[in-house]
C-alpha cells in the first residue's frame, strides 16, 4: 500500500471515532480503508489515529490559528486529514515531505476530500513551520472544557493534571494468567509485577505465545483487583453483574468458582464466550438486565462492575473524552444506584459485594456507596494492604481502593469498594 492510504486510512478511523461518535476499537472493525492494510502499513495508520486522539485538545488548539475559518466549520474529512498530517509533523517526527505530500494524496484519493486539497496544503505547509510548543500548554487543554471543569472539580487542578499526563503516556500491556504469572512472563517476554499480572512489550496480542492456548487475557493491573477483593475460592457460587467483556469472569472461574456472568449486551457477551473458550474456563453466561435478573437464590459473592463514564481507562481509550457529552455522563448515577440497590437484593445475609467503576468521579463511586450504606443494607469491610499488593497507596481515608494516577504508577483509574449484607 501507498503511503497516502495508509493516512487515508488514519483520516477515516478519526472521521468514524469523532464524528460517528464510536470507539476506536470499533472504528478499525468497522473501517473498509483501514482493512485493506496490512502487517506495518495497518500499524502505522493506527499510531497516528491514535496519537492525534491522545492529544486533539492541543491540536485543535493548535491548528486554529493556522486555519481561516473555525475547525468544525471544515468539511470531516478535511478536517480529519488536517489532523492527521500535523500529528505526523507535531507528535512523530515524520519527515515533512511524507506528513505533508502523502496527506495531501490521501486527499486527491478521497472524492469528499478531493476539493480541499490546496487548502490541506497550505495549511500542513504552514503548521510545519510553525510549530507548536506542547511543552508549554497545560496538560488539561487535551481535554473538552466540560470534562477538565468536572475533574479540576473533583481534585483541584493538581490531580486533574496528574490524570491528563497519564492520558499522555503509552499505557504498558498487561496480562493475567490463567495460573502461573513467571511462566508466562518467560512465555511472552514479559515481567510479573505485584497483584500477579504480568507486564509485557506492546504488540499483536493475537500473535503472542500463549493466546491460542489460553494461558492469559488482557487486563490492566487495576481491574485485576475487584475480583481478588472477592477471594474467590474453589466451588464458591459468584455472581458477576454487568460482566462483559469478561476479564474479572475469567479471574474468578481461574480460581475455580461457580461464576453466573450477566450482562444485558449479547454481543459483549459473545466476546466473553470466546475467551472462556480460548482459555478453556467455565462459566454460565446469561443476557439479562443486571438490575432485574435474579439468581435462584441469594448468594455470598457478588461482583458489580457497574457502567460508568469510564474516564478512568482514557489514556488506552483516549476518544472517549470526545465522543461523550457531559449530559451522558451524569446520567450514569442513577443507573448505578439502581444497579447496586438491585446487587444488594441477590446478596445472603454475611455476604460479600464489590462495587466497582473505571472512572475518577465521585458521583459515580463514592456518592453511589455512600448512598447504599446510609439504608443499612450493608456496611462497609474497609481494604488493607495486605489484601491490594502494589495498590496500598490507592487506599482512601474511608476504606475503599481509587487507584489515582501518581509516582510511577501505570494503571487505569478504578474506584472499588467492597461492602458486606448486614
């Protein structure tokens, strides 16, 4: 393939993410351009998409001066390739002529973009000489406005901006064994960490020893630990609430408990399926409302990782800033509330809930906990070092585990709290 696909390609996974409003992940599946690449070609065009998603705040920032009209007022795939030129340029160190002539093909090849060509032009022409000092931008301008309001809200601007500088980083890869974590490192190449996951090189997951034979998952070291906070043990009966795509499913039937996973999405719940069977774990899967299903009876072990905004997770999903609207995100609370409420009822007296979201806000942790222990229906069993190794730092005041961004921590943001049946 030409150079030029391989930014066209970049342009139409940024035009399905932010004007199409879906995930990265999703747009490569669903991207026609971007499937016709292939091994390094298809690398590539993912990096750049990528890396203008990691920093688009600054981009837009900077390109508006460089633009006669406003950015939004740009055609999408203009203003896609625009992006996607001074990425190269700005955050890659591609060689100008490549960033600027291979974009500008990308244009003459794409009918809806073929009329803005000599505008893509001038202007990658001009962003080249007249670069941007990222250094000196604050790290909350990758942000909307609304979101960088909520969070300096939330934790001043000191900890929103620890938050935005870990955004700003290539998250590590991380594994969970399905049992030994050192033979996998040494499968892999990899190195086990505290809490038993092991870190290893960024590549193809699917062509890295031990995929096809199931000897691990993907999981990032914070959301390895509600499902450790549950001590499953062998034959216990667990319920998995909203459980899709998986990895904590996988964590509790490695351990050799009964789990009962439940979520309402059939296609998320398909995903899980085949990792089950990839790794050759059990688990009985059913697609209901987690908040009206009900087990049989009620049970010890429930965990609740419930849906949330999952502004915890943005530095591997960094266009989920973008494609949510603040009005999305306060409408969680409420069906997190109904979500716990609903946990509680399948809990038996003395058993044991994991509340657990992948977001920094307190409406949709703490609030939520609080909440549900000011009825009585449960009290809190506050989290000790001993139970979070490697996470000791990440214990609140009041118990629970916020796994902050901070010293040479390289994890999502995950609150987790763990709550026993009155």
């Amino acid at each position: 393939m030409s150079g030029a696909d391989i930014r066209r390609a970049a342009a139409d996974l940024l035009t399905l993410t932010l004007d199409s409003r879906r995930t990265l992940d999703d747009a490569m599946m669903t991207s026609q351009v971007f499937n016709t690449l292939e091994g390094s070609d298809r690398g590539f065009a993912r990096a750049i998409a990528s890396s203008a998603l990691r920093h688009l705040g600054w981009i837009d920032t900077a390109l508006a001066p460089l633009l006669s009209r406003p950015l939004p007022a740009v055609t999408a795939p203009i203003r896609a390739l625009l992006r996607t030129g001074v990425t190269q340029l700005w955050l890659m160190d591609t060689p100008p002529h490549a960033a600027v002539g291979e974009t500008v093909e990308a244009a003459k090849g794409w009918p809806e973009a073929r009329s803005g060509g000599a505008f893509l032009n001038a202007v990658l022409r001009r962003a080249d000489r007249e670069r941007p000092d990222f250094a000196r931008m604050s790290p909350l301008g990758i942000w909307p406005d609304w979101l960088m309001d909520i969070l300096v809200s939330a934790y001043g601007s000191d900890g929103a901006e620890a938050l935005a500088k870990a955004q700003l980083t290539e998250p590590t890869l991380y594994l969970t064994p399905k049992s030994d974590a050192e033979t996998v490192a040494a499968e892999t190449g990899g190195m086990a960490v505290p809490g038993g996951g092991v870190a290893v090189p960024t590549g193809s997951v699917e062509d890295m020893d031990g995929f096809a034979s199931g000897d691990w998952w993907v999981q990032d070291l914070a959301a390895m630990i509600p499902a450790h906070l549950l001590d499953p043990q062998r034959g216990d009966t667990i319920v998995d609430l909203c459980a899709a795509p998986g990895g904590k499913t996988l964590q509790l039937a490695a351990a050799g408990a009964s789990v009962t996973a439940v979520d309402r999405s059939a296609p998320r719940l398909r995903l899980l399926k085949e990792n089950l069977a990839r790794t050759g774990l059990k688990a009985t899967v059913i697609t209901a409302n987690a908040d009206e299903w009900r087990p049989p009876e009620p049970v010890m072990k429930i965990l609740l990782d419930a849906p949330c905004s999952a502004l915890g997770t943005l530095r591997r999903h960094p266009e989920g800033a973008w494609i949510k609207r603040e009005a999305e995100v306060a409408r969680f609370p409420a069906a997190q509330a109904r979500l716990l409420d609903a946990a509680i009822d399948m809990l038996a007296p003395g058993g044991t809930l994991i509340y657990c979201v992948c977001t920094p806000l307190p409406a949709e942790g703490i609030d939520i906990v609080e909440a549900a222990l000011a009825t009585d229906r449960v009290v809190r069993v506050s989290v000790t070092p001993a139970d979070v190794p490697g996470f000791s730092h990440a214990i609140t005041s009041s118990g629970d585990v916020l796994t902050l961004p901070g010293g040479d921590s390289d994890h999502d943001t995950f609150y987790i709290s763990r709550l026993k049946k009155a």
